[in-house]
C-alpha cells in the first residue's frame, strides 16, 4: 500500500481523507485512531476516540468492561477540544512548514490548564509522575505494557524525535502511561520499552501501577479503555499531550496507523518520519 502525502494546508477533513486507505475505512467517524486488539465489529460498535480532557475536577466518562470495576450511571459529560489548528488561523495562501507538521499530526492547541497530577511506579521501580517531569517539556502518552497495540508506531516515531532532538533530548520527558488492564505489574524491562528502543533513553518514563491508579489516570487524561471478553480484547484511543515546564497543558496531537487483519498496527517510514518531524516542531517551540 502507498502512504498518501497530505498537502501543506489541512483541514480535519481533509486530513481524515489522506489517511482514509492506510486507516482502512470506508467511512469517519473517528474510530479509525481506536488502538488495541478489538475486531473492527467491536470498535464500531461504540469505542470512540476521546481528544479531550478531564481537567478542572470534571472527567469525562470512562467505560471499564468487565473488569468488575464499577461504571458510572450518570450523564456522560464530554469536553470539546479546540478546532482550530496552526494551519487554519493562516490568512494567506501559503502556509508554512510548521503548520503543515501541525496539520499532520492533528495539533490542537488547549491552553494551559494544569496537567492532572499523578505517580506511578517506572521502569527502575521508582515513583515517578508530573511532580517529577515538572521543570522540562514533557510529553505524556499512553500505549500497552507488551507493545501489543499501537506502541511499535508510536514508539518510532518518538525514537525519532529523540534522535532528531539529538544534544537537546535531553530537555524533555517523555511518559508513557500504561493502558493494558491485563498486564500492569512493575517491570524493569516493558516491551514498550525494550521493542522500540526507547530503554537506551533515560529521559523516557514507562509508569504503571495498580488498576485503580491507572483507571483514575485515564479518566483524567481523556483515555477510555475497552476490554471484551477475552483477555486480548482490548481497545483505547491514543493522544500524546505537550506539557510545558510549569506543568501547563498546550496541546495534544493524535497518532494515527494502519491496522491489519491481525491486529498489527503499522505506518509506512515516511509518515513515522513526518510524524516525528511534526512532534519536533511543537517540541521545541516550547523549550523556546
């Protein structure tokens, strides 16, 4: 399959249109950035992608399936994200670079409310969590313990952007909470660490803890967790949030791949690539 290229100037829209073969959908409405192993039947039957946060002691509603852990009977309440990206406040026909990677990487701007606080327990077993990143740019995002969902991609891509940073990596963190409800104990040696590469970066925090911790981490961040009936039926959205030094949240863009019949994700190396380029931008205009 040949990657599509998005042109420089993107709407939701149209970006939702660039990717519509390699996300393989016939129709958008959203589903199409749902990770984890969920047939497709499942994840249209009503997982939808969540880019918007529980900020200001409000949370949006969180399912849990049948982990026996109660479910809210309440009104669902559901925050929306800002619409408008870098690429769209343009006034002229020529759009830069930096608004072109914005585009691609689905960038919204949010402000800078304060980042939910929360410790989880890294990959050195220490506790770890925003009290600890406070200080740097860090970068907060969610994929499995074994690397079974959209990690390989997501994982690239931040590699990339480390090693695009090169002497400035350094100035950032990077957290990846985990999202997989079966596999959650502590582990010096997490696949979404070791199969991506991302353990030879020190700067880069793999935090897990107990369910509930991780449940209530979710809610806050916008992360909605679905499992089935097996314990390989599970499905989340993805997002990776920018945080600036004081902890404020800026933004978030959304990851996006290709998934196949058997539940592999993948991207092509050139939108891994454009992707990580697009991260890039937004990672150094912070430290700026």
């Amino acid at each position: 399959m040949t990657d599509q290229i998005p042109g420089d100037k993107l709407s939701e829209e149209a970006r939702r249109e660039a990717f519509r073969d390699e996300l393989r959908l016939t129709t958008e409405n959203g589903a199409g950035r749902i990770v984890g192993r969920i047939s497709k039947k499942v994840l249209w039957g009503g997982v939808g992608v969540l880019a918007v946060l529980g900020l200001g002691g409000q949370a949006v509603e969180h399912y849990f399936g049948n982990l026996g852990l109660p479910t809210s009977t309440g009104p669902t309440t559901t925050f929306t994200a800002p619409t408008t990206t870098p690429s769209q406040v343009s006034t002229t026909t020529t759009v830069s670079a930096a608004s072109a990677d914005a585009a691609f990487i689905g960038l919204k701007l949010i402000g800078t409310a304060q980042a939910p606080a929360f410790t989880l327990t890294d990959q050195h077993g220490h506790p770890y969590g925003t009290h600890q990143a406070s200080g740097r740019v860090t970068l907060i995002t969610f994929f499995n313990k074994n690397c079974n969902d959209i990690c390989p991609v997501l994982g690239a891509e931040l590699k990339l952007l480390l090693s695009d940073l090169a002497n400035n990596a350094s100035r950032i963190n990077i957290i990846i909470v985990n999202t997989d409800p079966f596999s959650y104990g502590a582990s010096a040696n997490p696949l979404a660490l070791t199969q991506t590469g991302l353990s030879a970066y020190s700067n880069v925090h793999f935090l897990t803890g107990p369910l509930a911790s991780l449940n209530s981490i979710w809610k806050s961040y916008g992360i909605e967790v679905k499992v089935g009936v097996n314990a390989n039926q599970v499905a989340h959205n993805s997002v990776i949030y920018f945080a600036n030094s004081t902890s404020g949240l800026v933004g978030f863009a959304k990851p996006f791949a290709a998934q196949n019949a058997n539940g592999s994700f993948s991207l092509s190396n050139a939108n891994i690539a454009r992707f990580a380029e697009g991260l890039h931008y937004e990672t150094v205009s912070l430290n700026q």
